[in-house]
C-alpha cells in the first residue's frame, strides 16, 4: 500500500514499484531523491511518487580501492 511522503523522512528504506529498494537521501515539500540499491539515485515529485515503507537492511558497500602511490619523475 502506498503511504505520502508525510510518512517518511531522510534515511528511511522504501520500495519503489519500478526501481526497487532504495534510501530516501532528501526530502522537501516538493521533491524526494532516492538513492536506489541497484538502480543509481532518482529524484520524484512527490505528488506523483508512491512508497512503501522497507525492513530490508541497505546492501554493504565495498570500500572503495585505496590509490596507489606513484612517484613522479623529474
């Protein structure tokens, strides 16, 4: 069932019928952005958005490579 973005705030797990499970990253009275697990970040209008809330955990993410250090030669 599909709830208003009243309902929800930065950092809350949501499902989205068509990009999946994701974070609410920010929130205001017209626009949410949506980081999705697997399909990037979006921004909605809200009133044209629906949410369902989530229990599912966010997937750990793989820290990033460290840079190699390279010498420069003069």
């Amino acid at each position: 069932m599909a709830t208003s973005t009243k309902d929800f705030s930065a950092k809350d797990r949501v499902h989205h019928s068509v990009y999946g499970l994701g974070t609410i990253s920010s929130i205001d009275e017209r626009y949410t952005r949506i980081d999705f697990d697997e399909n990037g970040s979006r921004k909605f209008l809200n009133s044209l958005m629906h949410l369902e809330h989530s229990d599912v955990p966010p997937p750990e993410r793989a820290r990033p490579r460290a840079r190699k250090k390279t010498t420069r030669k003069a």
